[in-house]
C-alpha cells in the first residue's frame, strides 16, 4: 500500500514554488474547491492520488533542475509565474 500524500508538505511546496491554491488547483488540473478539501483532509480518488503524485515530482524536479523560484520568477506577476511554471512543466514529460 503506498503511502498516502501529505498536503501539509504540498503546501510548503507550493508556498515555496510562490503559488497560490487556485495555481495549484491549475497545475493538478482539479477544481479549486477539490483542492481545498484535499488540503482540508479529504482523501484522494485512487487517480487523482496517481496524477499529484507525478505532478509533484515534477514540480520537485523543476525546483532542482532550473532552481525555481528564481528571480526572475520572484519579479514576475503571478499569472505569468503560473505560466512559465506550466511550461517547465510541460517539458518534464
């Protein structure tokens, strides 16, 4: 049985990544609300599970290979940081 995903940690990622819930909800491609009960405590739908799992090491690897957030990232408005994040993102396939 794999382990079940902690959004306590999620969310550190995420602050430290300088992405809102709503970005989150984006990146996951869940509805905001969705992503709200999962930091409230909700448990995931066995796909789902899968789908955040995957995305969060590639948000991981993203931090690690280009050093996210870096600054010009920190400069940048939060939809185009979302943006460039979907495009690092895109290319971790």
């Amino acid at each position: 049985m794999s382990k079940p995903i902690d959004f306590t940690k999620v969310e550190s990622l995420r602050r430290h990544m300088l992405l809102t819930q709503a970005d989150m909800s984006v990146i996951l491609s869940v509805s905001r609300m969705t992503y709200y009960s999962w930091v409230g405590g909700k448990p995931l739908r066995k796909n789902n599970e899968v789908k955040v799992k995957t995305t969060i090491k590639k948000l991981l690897s993203v931090m690690t290979k280009h050093g996210w957030p870096m600054p010009e990232i920190c400069a940048m408005d939060q939809k185009g940081r979302r943006q460039r994040l979907l495009e690092l993102l895109a290319d971790e396939q």
